[in-house]
C-alpha cells in the first residue's frame, strides 16, 4: 500500500512522529500530504532550539497548539543577557538583528493559540514582562510557565500572574535576576495553590541603570559621612 492511500487519521498519527523539518519535507511530495502537513490538530506541540527556528515555516500555529518552548542555549545567550547600556557596538548589532523574534511570535501566539497549556521559555533576553502579560491575559487556560534565563522578566510578570494568572498551577522563574524576594512572597500570598521556583532568582544582583548605580553610591557616601 502506498503512503498516500492510508486514511487522514494514520497520516496524522504517522506524521506526528516527525520532527518539523522532516514533516515539511514530506508535505512537499504530493498534495494530499500537504494538506496533512497543514491540519491544525498535528500541531498540539512545538519545541523551539533557537529563535531562528521561528522564521521557518515548517510549522503552523493554531488553537490545537496546547504545549510551547523556546530554549536556547547557545553561547550566544551572553550578548543577549549583558545590559543594554554595557554593551559594545558589535554586541548591540547582534542583538538588533534578532531582539524581536521571540516577542513577535508570541504576539502571533497571542492571537492564535487560546487554548495554549504550557510555556517553556530560556535565553530569551529579550522577552518582557508586557508580551507575558499579553499572553496571560489571552491564554486563560495556561497551567504551566517556565522562564530560565529571561533577564527582561521583572516583578511585573510576577503581579501580572496574580491578576490573571488563574488557572496557573506551576511557575518557574530560575536566574531570572531582576526577580525580587517581595515579589515572589506576593505570589505566595495570593496564588497559594501554585507550585512555585525560582533557583537563584531573588539571590542574584539585579540590574540597574548608570545614573541610578551613581545616585546610589553618592547616597552611601553621604550615609559614611554622618
């Protein structure tokens, strides 16, 4: 029996064993595996290694997608972690060219995935706490997110969570340095039930702009003085 004679539901299921590149590559062979390849419901979860892998389309996003992540571990993650105002002209270069991929496909993410059920996001630099908000806000059945090495991520995220946030049940906010103790026992005191980390968040030294670093040492050398 040839491939293409299976009914639509052993495709989808034989598909569903595919990594994205590989489904794309046999959608391309015939029509009828094209339309396969294009069905919302193959497409319940996405596994991302690198923000370049969201320019490709070899994947679809649609209200089937029910589990999402975006982890990348390159070395490359250092530029994006150094403070804007810390980094050189090369670095800055380099962050420019990608500094909106994630945040752009989480907006499409907003608008296309109501039913979304868990994010994974780590090395994601440049997400903020306005596009989570956003997401919390339009995928209320959200039970599971992870952020890891999001350096952008504030307590903001953290109130954002205890206001629309209610079906939330897991959050994870590991070396996420701009995460403060208060935040976190905020979430505590009004999202109990949720099963919270936070490996080295609170502990880490958060950032802090030039002119603000030099108001707080000029603070500290009037504190000595008295």
């Amino acid at each position: 029996m040839h491939i293409t004679q299976l009914n639509r539901e052993c495709l989808l299921h034989l598909f569903s064993f595919l990594d994205k590149d590989s489904r794309k590559s046999l959608a391309k062979t015939c029509h009828k595996l094209r339309e396969v390849f294009q069905d919302p419901l193959l497409w319940s979860l996405l596994n991302f290694h690198s923000p370049a892998e969201l320019k490709k389309g070899n994947f679809l996003l649609g209200p089937a997608l029910k589990y999402l992540s975006i982890c990348w571990y390159s070395e490359r993650v250092k530029v994006c972690n150094v403070e804007d105002w810390m980094k050189n002209n090369f670095q800055k270069d380099f962050c420019n060219r990608h500094e909106h991929t994630v945040t752009d496909f989480l907006l499409e993410v907003c608008s296309r995935c109501p039913n979304l059920l868990s994010l994974t996001l780590s090395g994601c630099g440049h997400v903020t706490d306005d596009c989570i908000l956003l997401l919390l806000k339009s995928c209320p059945n959200l039970k599971t997110l992870k952020l890891e090495n999001c350096v952008r991520i504030t307590d903001w995220t953290l109130e954002a969570v205890t206001v629309y946030g209610g079906s939330l049940r897991t959050l994870q906010v590991d070396f996420c340095r701009n995460i403060t103790q208060a935040g976190l026992e905020k979430v505590r005191e009004k999202r109990p039930w949720v099963m919270l980390r936070a490996e080295r968040s609170a502990s880490m030294i958060p950032d802090s702009k030039p002119e603000k670093k030099l108001m707080l040492e000029k603070a500290s050398r009037k504190l000595v003085q008295l």
